[in-house]
C-alpha cells in the first residue's frame, strides 16, 4: 500500500491535476473537497475524454516513461 497518498482538490484545475500525475507518474488520482473527504477519483481514460489530443499525448508519455525502461523491445 503507498504511504503517501498523492491527490489534488476538486477546485484545481485539469493542467494542474495533470502536472501531478505527471511528476509522480500516476495514471489514477484521488480527488479530495475542501474538508479532504475522498470526492472523486481522475482517471487518464477521464482526462482523454475532455483534454486535448496534443495534451493528452504529451501527459500520457511523460506517466509512462518509467515503465518503457523495464521493458525489453522485441
């Protein structure tokens, strides 16, 4: 189980969320209102449905690069 639990609030912006999933290369983050209850839980399958093609892309490779590097190319 993660120690740390990486959200955002339900206030902030789509950049924004994207921006931490990104840096803690998540595919899936808890959404949290002002008092911290669990609201909601953003998804990349949630974010293609409202974002941009070139956005999503770009947010897309930056989550996954960690795992490209384990992998053997065939």
């Amino acid at each position: 189980m993660t120690k740390k639990v990486i959200s955002c609030y339900e206030d902030e912006n789509l950049q924004y969320a994207l921006k931490i999933m990104e840096k803690n290369k998540i595919r899936r983050l808890p959404v949290l209102d002002e008092t911290n209850f669990l609201v909601g839980m953003l998804s990349l399958g949630d974010v293609a449905h409202v974002a941009s093609s070139q956005l999503m892309a770009s947010a897309l490779m930056k989550i996954s690069e960690h795992h490209g590097k384990n992998h053997i190319a065939l």
